[in-house]
C-alpha cells in the first residue's frame, strides 16, 4: 500500500478519535483524507475545493494531515509489533485485541515491552539460575517458609550460594514482570507528566564567571506549569553543562498502588519479598524510563509551543506591507568598507551598483547620491538596519534635504536579518554570479522593502531570527511549520508568473524545485507567458501540477483577463456563463464590482460548485488579483535617537515589533538593539499570550522604562500607565507571574539575542 492510501487508511480507523481531537465532523475529515490522497495541496484544497470538505480553513486541514500521519505511522508499528510477538508464539486472541484497541504510541510499546527483544538483565540472568518458580511463589502471595522455600534453589553450580541469593534473583524476576506491565508504566508515566516538578540546580564545581542561566542554579517547577520559554531555557543551561536538571516525585503513594496492583496480601509470609520487588521495580526499571518519557513529551510540547511562535511571528512578515512597484535605490551600510549602494527598477530588476563613504569623505558621498536621484528618480531608499544604519539614514536624509527632496523620495529603515545568508546562498550566487556578495545583501534589503515576501522567501526561514530558541526545538518539526507558513503565504498572495523568481515559484502549489526552474527556463527561452495554458508547454508540467498551481499564478496583461485573477481556470467556462446571462463581455465583468455584485449565485449551484466557491468567485471578480497585504506605511524613528546611547528613560517612541515570544516582544526603535516588552508591559490588563495584543510587524507606541548601556538592553512599555511595583529594581513594573518577573528582574530576557 503506497503511503498516501496508507494514511487514508489510517484515517478512516482513527475516525472516532479524529472526530474528537479536532472538533470536525467524521465527513469533512475523510473528504480532506481522500483529496491529500489524490495528491491535492493544502492551499489548493482550501482554496478550491470548499465544497467537498465544508469550508475547512488551511490550519484545519493540516491538523488532520498531520494526526492521519501520526495514526498511519501507528499503523505500520501496530503490524510490526503483532508480526514480532506471533512470531514468536505468545500472540493471544486477548492481546491482539488490546493492541488493536490501542491508539496511542506510548501505550502500545508498554503492551510490546514484554515481548520485546532486550538486552541480558538482572532478570534473564536469574532465569537461566532456574529461579523461575521461586518468582511464582512470591508473586502469588501463598503460605509457607520463604527461606525455606528459597534454600530449595540454592545451587552453588548456577551460581546460587544461598537462600538470600535465591530471594535476590526471583524478586529481580518478579521486578521485570511489574515493570512491564502495561497498567503499572501508564501509572507512573502519568505521574510524572502531571505531578513532577522539573528541578536545576548548577553543577559542580560552578562556573567561574557570570552565565545567563543564574537564576536557574536553584530552581523548581511543575512540570505542567511551566511555560514553554522557560522549559527550553533551563534545557540549554542543561546542553551547555551550567545546569544539572532532573524531575522529582514522591515515589511513596506511587508505591503503595503498584503493590495493591502487584497483589501484595499483608497476611502472607511473602508480602515482604513482594513488596521489595515492587519498589525495586519502580526506583530501578519504571521511575528512570517514565522521567525520561515526561521529559521527552515536555521537550516535545515546548517545541510545539516555540515553533507555533516562530510560524506566527513569520507569517506576519511575510506577509508585511509591499512597497510596492516603485524604482528602489538600497545602501547595505558600512563603516570601513563603505556602503554599498545597488539601484533597483520598478519590478525589482538590478540596474547598478556603487560605493559611497558618508564618514571619511562625506560631500563626494553626497554628490553620488544626489546624482543617482537625479538621474533615476527613486521613490524610496532602503538604508539596511545594521552597524551604521541610523548614521547612514540620517545621512541621506540629510542629502535629500539639500536637494529639496525629501519630500519626494521615502527612506526606509529594512530589517537585515539574514540578508547575509541570502547573499552568500547558491541562489544568490546563481541570480548574480558576477556581483559581490555585499552588492547582494544591498538588493535584498531593497528588494525586501519592494515586496518583503518574494525576497524573504529566498531565505531559509531559520535565517530570519523571528523566533525563540529556535536552535534548541526539533529541527524537522521547525522546517516542516516553517515551509509550511511560507507556501501558505506565498500562495495567498499569488504570484506574478512573468516575473517572479524560481525560489518563488518553487513555493507554489503543485510546483516543486525542478519545476520551477524549468517554468524560469522556459520563459528565459520564449518570452513571457501569455497565457496560464502556456504552463502545460513546460517540460515536466503536467496536468495534476496545472491543476494545483494555475489558480495562484496571476499573468498581468493576459489576453484572458481571467489568467491575472485567482479565479481558477477550471471555471472559466462559468464565469463566462455569468457574463453572457448578464449581455456583457468577460473583459467587461472582471473589475467591475457593480456588475459583479449583480450576480446571483444561487442560479450557478450545481452538484460540482457550491455557493462557498461561488462567493470567492464573484469577490475576485470584484477585485481581481487583489493583494491581501496591507498597505505599506514607514515606521517613524526619531531623528535624534540613532545609539543606545541616546535612549534616556520616559522617552515616548515609535517602534515595529521585531519578534513575539512566550515572555513579550521585541521592538525596533531604531537604535540598533531591540528593546524588549514584557508580557506584563505590553497592556493595562492581564494577559497570558503577548500574541493577543501584538503580532510581528505592527507598529507600536511605547514608552522607555530602563536602559542599561553596558549590557545593551532597553525595557520598554506599552501601557498607558506604567506602574513600577515598590521595591521593584528601578525600571520594572508589576504584574507579571512570579517565575517570569524573577527572569525579567534577573535581566536574562532582556537581551533579544540571548533567545534565539
């Protein structure tokens, strides 16, 4: 069975359980089964195929992608592990029917322990001493002498000295058997994920100078308290031997149950041999592997938690405001090398390339810019974010207003996260063989201000820095969020097929790499595309991967008006219905939302369209090709703070939020360092998620509550009315959880770079 029928398969068993983890309805669940089945795409399925599934959003099918995956990799472990134990003769019709009950994966490797092929123990050893029957005894709680029971064993031979060594090796026996019992591991397994505290305290001997993991050299938390940030930071501390972590449990009621559980009968002479096999069964075999197990599923739920924040803070810059088609000239500052300076046409093309040096010979810097916006007439200049940024914006501000321009031409701070990862990239070295890798890093920060998304996608997403501990979370559940946001992104917008990039294109849906570049090749070789249609002349392009991408890639100018909107083509033939009943030409319905909000879509029902699809189709026509993204505003950086240095306490400012963490979110305000909100800071009521109020890329007002120039950190406010708590360390305010205002106190979150 291939994978995708496999996972079909797997979908349909776990129905019940997917109905009840996600709140959908069996139908819609198995609909989007069967399409991502048939090898449809997430963004095509919620975007052309409402009807069949009922109007699920993208989230929504990828939650039902991904728990069918989990429940189809069950599956193929479920038959590995029924084939194992038949194998070896001890499948009965009472356990195979509790591993076909069983449907989640820890539970079925408690009921495989038993019969799983181990390494030599304690246990196996006293086995083959013939202590088997000694083992019974115990565990059936009868009468008679144990030790004399046990001298019975005694066999100097097999190595058996005694009556104790007897008891010794039947009670290791007797251990393995409760620690692998599937009833006893989901006890204690519960426990420590739910009742455990996770506890650090700093190796020893100390390290010798000052770390950012102090405040968690005596520390201890819930383990289901503990937030997510603050789970991964003491696993850091842990991977950089600053910190020896551990869960701790009182293991004594535990105890007691295992023995109601194991049988142990109080009245019998055995009791006591009983009793100390359970407890060795929990301190030595169950404790060690449920704390490992808790450990790993906490690991696994902050990593969850830490790559939701880094998927939702990209989405938003992805999906930032373009400036749209407008001639962009973009300086990638620099002290000692100088800024390099790269022109960029409207559609974002690279015209040229030069040097300017603003602080060694600042008038012949001047005339060179001036000259450039005389003789191109940028609209916008795009000043990179780093060392020298601020001077170098103030410069050409300056420039432009001895020129009598600056009202004319707009400057732009622009993030250069990872600007210089791109520049080095095989893309970029591709796009521009012939260019210096700093010309590079100058057109992407240009070309980021144009349209932040068809830039950034050319970046690996890990590369932005958007994201919190983002080094520390699993690596191929961050790449899978993360290309999933980006294909979302991309294909939300659409894409301008004649233009657009193959690093673009490769996110489209129904496209992949080789194909991309193939579409880019094609046109290299015949011009522009004229018409979706065209598409099926690309080698490698057949009709499924048409069908996928066609709906997201817009012609502008196309003969068909059709092929510039994200009307998919598969209901030209009903657009042009609506527009023959309504006496009018196609050309003439597209763009015309008069006309179009004359249709009445109850008369296009049919068994194949539904009113859902109907509606998306008239609000293109409206609007065709219409870019979702807002529309572009610069932010507002104060001229006379460009430095740390000049940031004072009570200043009000202006900032664009860089990145949202579980703690609060950091700010741009223009001087190089991020200042940071805490969550308790970022509004006059209470609240748990700074997401709530903020998302990357807003633009926020606050105020300046603490600097601290050596250590580089600026704590900033967002309320109205900033309280300091009395007593509190000058510049910090109240309201945060106990925990997290110990951290924000310590300073540890106070740097943006300490997280990432």
């Amino acid at each position: 069975m291939s994978e995708k029928n496999n996972t079909l398969a797997a979908a349909e068993a776990a129905l019940p359980r997917l109905v009840k983890e996600l709140n959908i309805n069996g139908p819609q669940i198995m609909a989007v089964a069967r399409l991502l089945a048939e090898g449809n795409t997430i963004p095509f399925i919620a975007r052309y195929r409402k009807e069949a599934h009922g109007n699920l959003d993208e989230v929504q099918i990828s939650q039902i992608q991904e728990r069918s995956a989990y429940y189809a990799e069950l599956e193929d472990r479920r038959a590995a592990i029924l084939k194992s134990i038949d194998s070896q003769g001890k499948l009965t019709d009472e356990l195979k029917e509790k591993i076909a009950k069983c449907f989640v994966k820890s539970e079925l490797e408690d009921l495989y322990l038993p019969y799983k092929p181990k390494r030599r123990t304690r246990a196996m050893i006293a086995r083959e001493k013939g202590l088997e029957p000694l083992a019974d005894l115990i565990a059936a709680q009868g009468v008679g002498d144990p030790a004399a029971e046990a001298a019975k064993f005694a066999d100097a031979e097999k190595g058996v000295a005694d009556a104790a060594a007897a008891l010794s090796g039947a009670r290791d026996i007797v251990a393995e058997r409760i620690s692998e019992r599937a009833d006893v591991r989901g006890l204690v397994r519960e426990a420590f994920q739910t009742k455990s505290k996770v506890v650090s305290s700093v190796v020893q001997p100390p390290p010798a100078e000052p770390t950012k993991f102090e405040q968690y050299y005596d520390f201890s938390e819930n383990i289901a308290d503990i937030p997510s940030h603050r789970f991964l930071a003491i696993r850091r501390g842990q991977q950089e031997n600053v910190l020896w972590v551990h869960l701790e449990l009182d293991g004594a009621p535990l105890v007691r149950e295992i023995e109601d559980m194991a049988g142990v009968s109080p009245s019998s002479p055995w009791a006591g041999e009983l009793s100390a096999a359970v407890k060795d069964a929990y301190e030595r075999l169950v404790a060690p592997s449920c704390e490992l197990d808790a450990m790993v599923e906490k690991k696994l739920q902050a990593d969850r938690a830490a790559v939701e924040i880094f998927a939702e803070n990209l989405r938003h810059l992805l999906l930032a405001a373009p400036l749209g088609e407008k001639t962009v000239l973009a300086i990638d500052p620099g002290i000692r090398t100088g800024c390099k300076c790269a022109l960029l046409d409207a559609t974002g093309k690279y015209v040229g390339n030069t040097v300017i040096y603003p602080q060694q010979r600042t008038a012949e810097a001047q005339s060179t810019v001036a000259r450039i916006v005389e003789k191109y007439k940028p609209e916008a200049i795009a000043v990179g974010n780093g060392t020298a940024g601020r001077e170098t914006e103030a410069f050409v501000r300056a420039t432009l207003k001895l020129m009598g321009r600056e009202k004319d031409v707009t400057v732009v701070s622009v993030s250069e996260s990872g600007a210089s990862v791109y520049s080095a990239s095989q893309a970029a070295r591709d796009e521009f063989p012939s260019l210096d890798l700093t010309v590079r890093g100058a057109i992407s920060i240009g070309r980021r201000l144009q349209d932040p998304l068809a830039e950034l996608v050319k970046i690996d997403p890990k590369a932005i820095g958007v994201g919190q501990y983002q080094h520390d979370v699993h690596q191929p559940l961050l790449g899978s969020k993360l290309d999933e946001v980006v294909v979302s992104c991309v294909n939300r917008v659409g894409v301008e097929l004649n233009t657009a990039s193959a690093a673009l294109l490769t996110r489209v849906s129904g496209l992949g790499q080789s194909t991309a570049k193939k579409i880019v090749s094609w046109r290299d070789e015949h011009g522009a595309f004229k018409s979706r249609k065209e598409l099926l002349s690309v080698p490698g392009l057949g009709p499924k991967a048409y069908e996928q991408c066609a709906g997201f890639l817009r012609i502008r100018g196309a003969a068909n008006p059709l092929d510039s909107s994200a009307v998919h083509p598969e209901r030209y033939a009903l657009v042009e219905q609506m527009a023959y009943d309504m006496g009018v030409p196609v050309g003439e319905l597209v763009g015309n939302p008069d006309l179009a909000a004359k249709i009445d879509i109850r008369k296009y029902v049919s068994d194949d369209v539904g009113e859902p699809t109907l509606r998306d189709i008239v609000e293109e026509l409206k609007k065709p090709g219409r870019d979702p993204r807002a529309v572009f505003e610069k932010p507002a950086f104060r001229d006379d703070v460009v430095s740390i240095e000049d940031v004072r306490e009570g200043m009000e400012l202006e900032g664009v939020v860089t990145n949202v963490t579980a703690f609060g979110a950091f700010v741009d305000i223009g001087v190089h360092q991020d200042g940071l909100v805490h969550v308790s800071e970022l509004a006059d009521r209470f609240i748990r998620d700074p997401s709530e109020v903020v998302k990357a890329g807003d633009r926020i007002k606050v105020k300046v509550i603490s600097v601290d120039i050596p250590r580089k950190r600026i704590g900033l406010s967002a309320r109205k009315n900033p309280r300091p708590p009395a007593g509190a360390p000058r510049g910090q305010s109240g309201g945060a959880p106990r925990g997290e205002r110990r951290e924000r106190q310590s300073g540890f979150f106070c740097n943006p770079f300490a997280n990432l």
